[in-house]
C-alpha cells in the first residue's frame, strides 16, 4: 500500500504502518493531556491504542497464517487509523476454506477478550461495584472493551468487513460463488444504507461506516463479477500486441514526443531486444525535472517486478493489478504484449458477449427444435 512505512518482518510477511498511524497517537496523548490529564494519563492512552493496534496486527495474522494452511501467501499486512488490512495473493476458492480465513480473525481477538476477562474475573476485579466511573480508570477493561468491539464490528455481514465474506462462504456452500458474492453484497449495502439513517439521529461515525460498507461492498462484487468473467482465460488472450516502445539510449525528449503523439501513457524500454522496463508518465516527467530533456530512456524505468507469462490463467494475474495498472507480457527476455485495467475490461466484455450469443443461439435452437 502507498506511503505506507515497512516497521518489519514477522513470520515472513512484511508488517507496514500508514503515517497517519502517529497522528492518531499523537492526537489521542494531547486529548487525555489537555483534558486536564496528567502525563501519566496522556502516556496510559498512548499505551492503550498501541496495545489495541497490536491486537488488530494478530488479528490480520489470524487471517494470513490460516490462509497459509492453504497454501495461499500473504503480501504484506498494513496498519492503518481505521484498523488493519492483509493483502493476501488470492482467496480461496473452496467456501469451507474460505470460511475459515474469513472466521479466524475475530476468532484470534475473541481468544484475547477471553483471556482479558479471565485476568480481570481472577484478579477480584468484577466483585466492585461496577459504574461507569470504573472504565476510564481501568487499561485492562478498556481493552476487553476494544476486543469485543472488534469482534462485534467486523463479524457484521457486509463487506469489506470480515462478516460479509463470512456470510458469502456459508451462501456459496449452496450456490455459485458470484451469485453468492451478490447477495452478500446487497445484504450488506442493505445494511449500509440503515447504517447511514441511523447516523442521522445518533452518531456521525455511523454515517461514515455506511458510506465504508457501501464502497467496500460494491468493490468486492466487481472484483468477483471481474474474476468470473476472466474464467478460463489466458494472459494472452487479454494483452495488447501492438504498441510503442523505445531503445534505453533514446532521449528522454523522444520518448515524450511519442507518449504526446500515440496517447500512449506508458512506455516500455528494450535494449538489444531485451526488455528491461516501462516509463510511466509520472516518473517521465519527474525525471526530466531532475536530469533533463537528453537524460537517457533508461533512467525514468520506475521499480520493475517479473512480467507476466503468457500462459498463466488470467484469473490468477488479477492480484497483481492492485500493484500497478500495467504488466509486461514476456517470452524469456523478451516483451511480446502488455496488460492494462483497460485490456482486462474490455477481455471481460467481450468473454461475456460471446458467452451471452452462446446462450441465445442454444435457446433459438431449443426453441427451434
């Protein structure tokens, strides 16, 4: 995820942290401080969102090392103000499996409350009094609190919150997955929308978790309703064979000329027929700024991962998009096509039109018969 920041490496996944992450310690220490708080107060709270953020990190663990269980890996796990996320490579396509990845997560911080109340329970802490003067006094009750909250929270049925994929994998035992992604998506933006309504009158967080679930959930259908419609595909059959590249030696000024005059906003470089990357008009631009116009072509490549195979299942390429909007198609060394979001949709498209003649021939000759 960008400007997001690499902290580590725990059990082979990178762990990252959003900046704005510091903004809310920050921001959470001074509210307790000049609340007429004491330093120790303001340091308590700054110690509670840590622990708290901790409990999300095993949380997305819960999910990534229960997904290695089936062979799927995890790409990195990035904390973020509103909670974690884990970018796992695929998810998997048996509903049981699917269940168990989705389930983990809350699992892992139901253990944790579990463990919480049983420290409090053994500690003589429930035989007070209890009234609400009790919680803000209490690190350890705040954070049973946040754990059940958490379960509470990401166990409702919409996506993209652990629920709705839940809810998804128990629909799809029983019918197709998309169809079963539909539905848990329309649950959920059902429930968005009396989210957004009780907002109104309640709280305005409530609004901005409607609007959350709402995106979240239409997301999860394309990205399935894409996957379907790219079933049975190749690399191949959705890349772009003809378009414009330049040697490495070229000046930066050529290259730029050819993006004006083709529209073509991504460049891709050779050298001696090898490929060795693609110019981005973002790094072109930058690159002129800093080395001029006769900079070599060579030096505005950005950060290039392995290109595509050609004959690897198109479905199983879509995790890469969320990395960069175009992919090099190689054979060896060499650049036979490129893959953009635009040549993916438009695959998907025609897939579906032909899949949609097919079906209405059948019926004609049905009908016919």
């Amino acid at each position: 995820m960008k400007w997001s920041w690499y902290i580590g490496r725990i059990a082979g996944i990178d762990i990252k942290i959003h900046p704005t992450f510091v903004f809310i310690l920050i921001w959470f220490g001074l509210s307790a401080y000049l609340s007429g708080g004491s330093f120790t107060a303001a340091m308590t709270n700054v110690l509670l969102i840590l622990a708290l953020f901790l409990c999300v990190l095993l949380h997305e663990f819960g999910h990534a090392l229960t997904a290695r269980l089936f062979d799927i890996k995890t790409r990195d796990i990035t904390l973020l103000p509103i909670g974690g996320v884990a970018r796992l490579e695929s998810l998997p396509e048996d509903p049981k499996e699917e269940l168990l990845v989705s389930i983990a997560g809350p699992a892992v911080n139901a253990v944790i409350a579990a463990g919480l109340f049983s420290g409090l329970l053994l500690s003589g802490f429930f035989s007070q009094p209890m009234n609400l003067s009790v919680l803000p006094n209490n690190f350890w009750l705040q954070l049973l609190i946040a754990n059940i909250t958490l379960v509470l929270f990401n166990l409702i049925p919409a996506f993209p919150m652990d629920g709705g994929r839940v809810l998804r994998s128990i629909l799809a035992l029983g019918m197709d997955h998309l169809k079963a992604t539909c539905i848990a998506a329309n649950i959920g933006k059902g429930l968005a929308f009396l989210m957004g309504i009780a907002g109104l009158f309640l709280n305005p967080w409530l609004i901005l978790t409607a609007v959350f679930v709402w995106f979240g959930a239409g997301a999860e259908a394309q990205a399935v309703e894409l996957k379907a419609g790219l079933k049975g595909l190749a690399v191949r059959d959705a890349m772009v064979s003809k378009f414009y590249q330049v040697e490495a030696n070229q000046p930066l000024s050529d290259v730029f000329q050819l993006a004006m005059a083709t529209g073509q906003s991504n460049i891709p470089v050779i050298s001696n027929g090898n490929y060795l990357g693609i110019i981005r008009r973002a790094d072109l631009i930058k690159t002129m700024e800093r080395l001029g116009n006769r900079a070599p072509a060579y030096t505005a490549i950005g950060s290039e991962p392995a290109g595509l195979d050609p004959d690897m299942p198109l479905t199983d390429a879509l995790p890469q998009f969320t990395d960069s909007r175009v992919w090099p198609v190689l054979e060896g060394r060499q650049l036979i096509g490129l893959v953009t979001t635009e040549s993916l949709q438009q695959r998907m498209w025609l897939n579906q039109r032909a899949k949609g003649t097919k079906t209405q021939s059948t019926s004609e000759s049905t009908d016919a018969a």
